[in-house]
C-alpha cells in the first residue's frame, strides 16, 4: 500500500461483535525525508518508533550511549566548536558540520566525546583557544591512541583568534581544514597555523621577525590542536591563536608584533560508514545528534492491580503438642522498701589535710599591644617606567628606574634595592599611584619583592576601575635581616607603559 491510500476494512479493519477493529499497516511515509539506507530500516510496521538523541559539552567531554534492541543503524550529525576569538575580538573559525549513517549492533556501547581544542581559554596574553572537534567512536579513553583511532564520525573545530593584528582562525568543514590568517599591518607579524588533513596535522604559523620577534606556533597532531606562539611582553610579542581540534588537529599561529590565527582541524568519516556529507556548521552550537528507528517502544504505564481473589476455607485445628520441658528458676524478688533514717551520730574529730591540689592550667595570652612604629621606604620615578622594570629607592639615589637585579645578597651599592634592618622587616600598608589613567582590559601590578629570595612580598593592581593607583592594607611579607628589597611593575598593555610611578610602604 502506497503513503496515502486507504484499504477497504477487510484489509486492514476488520468488524468483531459490531466495534471497527484496526490492524497495523505498513508505514513508510516517515521514512521519506531520510537518507535511502536509513529510510530502508524505517519503512516498517506502525510498531516501529523513530528517535534523535541530542548530546552537548554541557554533560561532560565524553558521553556513552548503548545502542537500542531493534536498532541497526544510526544517522549521526556533528557539528565542532566555533575557535575561541583572540584579544581584542579577532573572530575565531567556525566549526565543521558532518553527517553520515553508521551500522551499528544492539547491545553496542559508543561514545560521543568532545576534545581536542588547543590552548587554554583566552586572555590577553594568550591567543583564542581552538574549537573542540565533535566525534562519534567505538572505544572510550578520550585522547588516547587506541580511543583516537575507534573514531567513525569526526567534525573538526574552527582555528582560535590571535592577537592584536586581524589573525583570524581558520573555519572547519571538510576533510582538509582552512588555515588561519597572518597577523596583519606590520613586517614583524606572525603567520597563520596550516589547517589539519586527515593524514596529518596542520603545519605551525611562523614566528614574527625584526625588533618583535615571535615564536612559532605547535604543530597539529592525531586529535589534538597545536598551541599559538608565545606572548613575550617585553619585546611586543602578541600570542598566536591556537589550532582547532579534528582528525587531526590544526596547527597554532605564530607570534609577533601582531599575530597570526589556528587552523583548523580536518573532519572524518570512517569507511565503515556511508552516505558522507561536509559543511561549515557557522552560527550552530556545538552538538553531537543519533537518529535511529528501534521496533521497541518506550515501557507503557503500569496497568491497574487486578481484583483480589476470594478468601480460602479455615483448615482443620491441628492436634496438641506435647507438654514442654520445667522452664529455669525465676530470678530473685524486688528489694523491700528502704527503712526510715536513723538519728545522726556524734560529729567525728577533723581529718588530716589533704594534699595541695596541682596548678591549674595558664590563662590565654592577652590581645597583642598596638603596632610599633615603622620605617616608610619611598621607590619612585620621574621617568616612564617599562613594563618589567624597578624603581630607585628614593633614600640612596632619588627617582629613577632600570632593569630589575637578579638575586642579591651581602652588600650591594645597587640604587634600586632597599636592605631589611636587623630583626628582619614586615612589609605592609603598600600604596602605588601613577600618572596613567587605565581602562578597559588594562592592568598595572605594582610588586614588592625580596631579591634575595624571589619571594613577593606584598602587591596590588591598578585597572579600570581603580584609575591611577591601588593599595593593600591587610597583607603583609617577612623580609630576614640583611635581604634585599625591590619594587617591579608590571603592565598588560602599551596604554600605561612607560609612565612615573611612586610606590610607598612600610617596613
């Protein structure tokens, strides 16, 4: 019978005690808008039950799903994570979207993970993460060789933004990946990372060159991006974006005065699977979908409890057993009542004096007295401070700044460094300002230092919100007698570089 026709009610109707009696027919109209190897296993009897099972991040990076009784092929749908936008907002690469229809068995454990992705989540110092790719495989172990190679449907994910300078990530979508964007507007610009194929993994972005040399980004490997290159502030080194994750992953972008954007991973599918399709899955959510058709329904309700029978006839009263054995003498009575009290005696001569009782435990420590005077050191600069760099300690030579010491102890004629008195010195009450006024994403880390150790003593940070200055009046640092006492600053961003500083605390 074709989608559509009715049959007379002798075919499928039948009349029984005068009540129209319906028998199932063929169904094949829901079938129809599937691919023909899937509808084939759909055009069944009404009994047959359709199912798309939607999978996302959210529930973990990797998911297991047991095959359905019934069911002996799935259509899977996957679409990889859009690449992560580098600092400020260069876009990352749209992710893949992939489809096909795998044989499957009942009973058959698969696993739907979503990995790969190069790099960390983004900052300015780092470049755009790469996309996740989303994958279908038979084997659990996330990024291990003999999970990676049970993968039968894989949709790779878009290259991560780079840094400063349009290094846009490369987008996903079929078996080779687009390669990211060269960082743009300066000689010194990092390259874009290679897309990954499904033979190996993107090839790494190229380091900047010049005053701002870079580093180049990683290369793409089996199911995982490579990283951009690395930010060095000192130099203007902006990072690379990061390559995103696929068949094999995409490589990182390389990094220089501006930088350049990830690849983007390779999409897969297994020859075991068939009627493949590629395509840029741009403006959708990462996912992962199954569609199958199982002739197993979902459990009906519970039907109501049946009446209950009636109650059997009494049986006959068995026969007297015999007389049991004398049980054990009983336990001894209750104790009569207590008698009246008798007259008081004669008072009794004094006894011996004990012993002295021990000490008793010590009371609690009183509060502490009230903080002692305290020595204010003054560390400033007339001049624009570098970021990195420290400041003269105003007591030995008057403003000023240079590049920080290394690691200093015993005598030191050095004009940046401050010596903890005898007993040792306790950093508080730490005040910075600065002619620069901050915002949006800038930050200046204003750091009190022990050279000789290399421990940070005590720190605050200028933003936004603060402007031109910060404090910290409840930390404190522990200085030993005779260390060295510097004070860094530190900067996110060309807005408030090389800007006079001056930083008080006590000691």
């Amino acid at each position: 019978m074709l989608c559509g026709e009715r049959k007379s009610p002798g075919a499928s109707e039948a009349l029984r005690k005068g009540i129209l009696v319906r028998r199932p027919a063929t169904l094949c109209c829901a079938a129809a808008a599937l691919p023909v190897a899937l509808a084939a296993t759909l055009c069944l009897s009404a009994s047959a039950f359709a199912t798309t099972e939607t999978f996302t991040p959210a529930k973990g990076s990797e998911q297991p799903f047991e095959v359905p009784a019934g069911v002996s092929q799935i259509k899977v749908t996957a679409i990889g994570e859009t690449g992560e936008e580098g600092c400020p907002e260069v876009p990352g690469g749209a992710g893949a979207k992939v489809t096909a229809v795998i044989t499957v068995e009942a009973g058959q454990m698969l696993y739907v993970d979503f990995s790969g992705g190069g790099g960390a989540a983004k900052n300015c110092d780092y470049g755009g993460k790469g996309g996740d790719a989303s994958d279908v495989r038979t084997k659990s172990g996330g990024s291990t060789q003999t999970s990676l190679e049970s993968r039968l449907v894989v949709a790779g994910g878009g290259g991560g933004g780079g840094t400063y300078g349009d290094g846009d990530g490369g987008n996903a979508s079929g078996t080779t990946g687009e390669a990211g964007v060269a960082g743009n507007g300066f000689a010194e610009a990092g390259g874009g990372g290679g897309g990954g194929t499904t033979t190996k993994g993107g090839s790494p972005g190229s380091a900047g060159t010049g005053d701002a040399a870079g580093f180049p980004g990683g290369e793409g490997e089996f199911g995982e991006g490579g990283t951009g290159g690395a930010y060095e502030p000192a130099k203007s080194v902006d990072a690379g974006g990061n390559g995103g994750g696929g068949y094999y992953g995409g490589g990182g972008g390389g990094s220089g005065l501006a930088a350049g954007g990830g690849g983007a991973g390779s999409s897969y599918v297994s020859p075991l699977a068939a009627e493949p399709t590629y395509a840029s899955g741009e403006g959708e959510s990462e996912e992962v979908q199954l569609t199958y058709t199982s002739l197993v329904g979902p459990a009906g309700p519970t039907g109501a409890t049946g009446v209950s029978g009636a109650t059997g006839a009494k049986g006959i009263i068995g026969a007297t057993g015999p007389t049991g054995a004398t049980g054990p003498t009983g336990g001894a009575g209750v104790t009569g009542a207590t008698g009246p009290t008798g007259a008081t005696g004669a008072t009794g001569a004094a006894g011996v004096s004990g012993a002295t009782g021990a000490t008793g435990a010590t009371g609690p420590t009183g509060a502490s007295g009230g903080p002692g005077e305290a020595a204010i050191a003054i560390f400033a600069s007339a001049a624009g401070v570098p970021s990195g760099n420290c400041l003269y300690f105003t007591d030995l030579a008057g403003p000023g700044n240079g590049s920080c010491p290394h690691a200093s102890s015993g005598y030191s004629s050095s004009a940046l460094l401050a010596t903890a008195p005898a007993g040792g010195a306790r950093v508080t009450n730490l005040s910075g300002e600065t002619s620069a006024v901050l915002g949006g994403k800038e930050t200046a880390l204003v750091s009190v230092i022990d050279d000789t150790t290399g421990v940070a003593l005590l720190s605050c940070t200028v933003n936004s919100a603060t402007r031109s200055s910060c404090s910290n009046t409840t930390g404190s640092g522990e200085a030993a007698a005779g260390d060295k006492i510097e004070v860094r600053i530190t900067v996110s961003a060309y807005g408030c570089n090389d800007k006079p500083w001056q930083v008080r605390f006590r000691y």
